[in-house]
C-alpha cells in the first residue's frame, strides 16, 4: 500500500491541471478511448479508465435535508404525474415520504445507507395502496421526482473538480459508479450538470441502474462495460475499502482509497491511499508513470 502526499504543487492554485473543451456524451455515445500510453509503451499497469464514486469521495458524506423537501417533491411529482388531480398527489407524496422516512433520516448521517426495500419497490407499494397503476414509466418518473435537485444543497468535496479534470487530462474515461437510491444515471447527470462537473465526466453507473448495490460486482462490470475497457485497465476511486476497494480487487481492478471526508484508515488493500483529491490525482499520475 502506498500512501500519497501531496505538497504545494498540488494545492488548489496550482494552474496545470486545466483542460480544453471535453464532450459530455452517455453511455452509448462513447468516442473512441485516447491512449494513455503508445502501443508500444502500453504496459500491464496502463489504464484506460478511471471509476468514481460519489458520497465521501466526490462530494459529502451526509445529506443534508430542509422542511422544504417535502414540498419540493410534491411540485416534482405533479409536474412527472401531470394527468393526476391534486388530491391524489398529495395523498401519494404522503405515502411516499411517509415510506422512505427512515431512509431520509439516515443519509442525514450517511449517503451509504442501505434501505430494507429497494425504490422502485417502495414506489409500486405506494402506487397500489393508492389504487393507481404500477407500470415501469410511472416508477420511474416517480423515482426521478423523489430525487431532490443537489446543487443548491451539496458543494463538490475540494479537489473533485480536478481530480475528474485530470483523469479526463490523462487520457482516461470517466466513470461514476455510485450506490444510490432514488437516482438513476439520468438523474444524475441532472447533479452534474447542475454542478458543472459533467463535460469532466464519460459514464455514470448507479445501483439503480445495474439492480444491485456495491459491493456487488454488477455496479462495476456496468461500469467497466461503460467505459469501454477491461478490468485490468481500471482504476476505482473510493472512500469505502469494502465498497469499492475490495470488490474492484476481486475484478482485477486497481485501487485508489481517498478518505477526504472520512477518518484516515488504519489499513487498506488499495494500490494507494490518498488523504485528498489533489493527492488521489498524484496517484493516478503515478500508476501511468509506473
């Protein structure tokens, strides 16, 4: 395990890490992968990608929630609900939040929390105890509606900014692959537009999307699919050794621990671990030099 450090060069000032113009495509408009290396120089440790997870890597842990959210969804399921009355609204968005409380409650602590149901579950419960019909489009506008718009309420954690730069400067994709629980990949590209983050950004991959949370594997061989690469030339980025650095090692991935918004670990199986974003993007240099 290598542990990063990073000195002034590596501070927020610092100018070099900007990029030109990138293109921010889904995952089916990938273009063609820029090298990271000639093909004569490309090694065993070359990568082609970089995946990232979100919550205490990217940006906080926590969630926070307002008095406010109740409404804010309300207004958002009316406008995805449109050909329902006002009363049934109400009556649904009760049941809905009412459902998902305890799962509210607990992102205020951390975004790694697992609800006891999935959403799209709780959401077809809610859709039949109101007598309305439970089809997939109906789900999943409802889905998209009970996640709240983040930009207002969560800033990019110091460094995200760069390090997603940097991977992208380094020839690599960018991936997300998150544990969520309302959103979906479109859903978030909503955040990172909102952010400004999503010209730095290739693929986005949830739990939502790939049906199971990490540390099962499926999160990130929809990822790896995304990226258009092989295990062996991806890098996981995350602040969880059993999310993401262990299920990545179990796929032949190499790791990178970032703790910039949790307790600095007493041990970790990961490649490198790095205390910031600043130090996680020395890191990602370091495996291209190798």
């Amino acid at each position: 395990m290598t542990t990063v450090s990073c000195g002034p060069c590596d501070s927020p000032a610092v100018n070099h890490l900007s990029i030109g113009p990138m293109i921010s495509v889904t995952m089916t408009g990938l273009p063609p992968l820029t090298p990271t290396l000639s093909p004569e120089g490309r090694g065993r440790r070359a990568l082609d990608a970089a995946l990232f997870d979100v919550g205490g890597t990217l940006w906080p842990n926590s969630w926070p929630f307002r008095e406010s959210d109740g409404e804010g969804r309300r207004d958002r399921i009316g406008r995805a609900m449109s050909t329902l009355d006002a009363k049934t609204i109400d009556s649904l968005v009760a049941d809905l939040i009412e459902s998902s409380r305890f799962g509210d409650l607990a992102r205020t602590v951390s975004t790694e929390v697992e609800m006891p149901i999935d959403a799209d579950t709780l959401i077809t419960g809610c859709l039949v105890r109101q007598g309305l019909e439970a089809d997939p489009e109906s789900v999943m506008k409802i889905r998209r509606a009970m996640a709240l718009p983040i930009t207002d309420r969560l800033k990019p954690l110091p460094g995200a900014r760069e390090l997603l730069a940097e991977a992208r400067g380094l020839g690599l994709r960018t991936v997300i692959a998150s544990n969520t629980y309302w959103r979906d990949a479109e859903s978030y590209w909503e955040d990172f537009r909102g952010l400004n983050l999503a010209q730095h950004i290739d693929a986005i991959v949830t739990s939502v999307d790939a049906g199971h949370l990490k540390p099962h594997p499926a999160v990130f061989q929809l990822a790896i699919k995304a990226a258009g690469a092989t295990p062996g030339r991806c890098v996981v980025i995350g602040n969880r050794e059993e999310n993401d650095v262990l299920p990545a090692i179990e796929l032949g991935m190499r790791t990178i621990l970032v703790h910039p918004d949790d307790p600095a670990p007493e041990a970790s199986r990961a490649d490198a671990v790095a205390p910031d974003l600043w130090a996680a993007a020395q890191a990602l240099r370091d495996m291209l030099a190798s």
